[in-house]
C-alpha cells in the first residue's frame, strides 16, 4: 500500500475512533466519517466495504498486535492475551463506548471473528487434554466467547483489572482445557 493510501487509511481510523468517544456507534455515518477524516467517499470505499467493515478493522488491529511479524501468533499464550488486553487498555475509552452502546453486538461478533482467526493459528490441529475431544470449531468458538465475555466484563466494570492480572484469569479459565 503506498504512503497516500496508508495516510487516508489512518485519517478513517483515527476520525472513526475520535466519533466513537463522542456517539453512539448506531447514531456514526459514513458522512460523519468522511467530514471528520477529510477524505472523500471513493477513497473511503476503496479500502472499507462501509462502517462495519471499519469497526472489523479496527477491532482487528488491535487483536493483531498480538501476532509475529510474520502474521503468526506469539508462542507463550500468556503473551499474546496480554498484548491484546493492554491494546484494549489503551482504548479503553473507545472499547468502553463500543460495548456500553447500541452497535455491542456488532463489537462483539467483530471480536469474536478476530479471536477465532487467531485461535485457529495458535490451537494446534490435535491438542491435547479435553479440548482434543472437542469440535474444533466449537473449541475455537469457546475461546473466542469466553475471551468476547471477558472484555466485556472488564469494560462493564471500568477496567479496574490490570491487563496482566485480567489475561492471567482468562487462561486459568481456559487453559484447563488443554491439560492431559
């Protein structure tokens, strides 16, 4: 992607971002996007399909800061959970709008989706414990829940637990899963 196109596509993200502080997801238009971000609706379409394909990226990105450079997951599991908890924790305040207001469920499957695309990399394709008894897809849609039911909580109860402390409990809930 050349340089214009990565400028426009931060200037989408960063006005989409500053919109969520100030409305509801539900109340943000595209036009709202566009007149914040100073970039032009073609531009717009070219890289986002509409405002939901914007909050799969947004919420996307953040889940990736959790990958390699490569594109593939961490190796410690305790390190990729935190990753991604402490980029929640710093937007908080925009991850705090997504889940108290009307587009939740959008943030969620959002979420969802992300996590179970990064599960299916890091749970290897015969694991072991009970999760090896599992459906895969219904394993991966587990962890994807619980991890989707935590960062709700956490917002719900205005990020009072550390990312280290929250990440730790997580996988003391799922882990077990995976113990022979």
């Amino acid at each position: 992607m050349d340089a214009r196109k990565i400028r426009s596509r931060q200037a989408i993200l960063d006005a989409f971002v500053g919109l969520l502080l100030e409305h509801d997801y539900t109340k943000i238009t595209v036009a709202d996007i566009l007149k914040r971000s100073g970039v032009g609706r073609a531009t717009f379409y070219t890289q986002f399909k509409g405002k939901d394909d914007l909050l799969a990226v947004f919420v996307g990105s953040v889940c990736a800061h959790a990958l390699t450079k490569d594109g593939n997951p961490q190796s410690d599991a305790a390190v990729q959970v935190e990753h991604v908890l402490r980029n929640f924790w710093e937007r908080r305040d925009s991850v705090r709008a997504l889940v108290s207001g009307a587009g939740s469920r959008r943030f969620a499957d959002c979420l969802r989706h992300a996590i179970v695309a990064r599960a299916a990399r890091a749970v290897p394709e015969h694991p072991s414990g009970p999760a090896g008894q599992m459906n895969r897809s219904f394993l991966l849609h587990h962890i994807a829940a619980t991890f989707v039911g935590m960062v709700q909580w956490w917002a719900w109860n205005d990020f009072s637990v550390s990312p280290s402390d929250l990440a730790a409990d997580y996988l003391r809930a799922v882990l077990p899963l995976f113990a022979e």
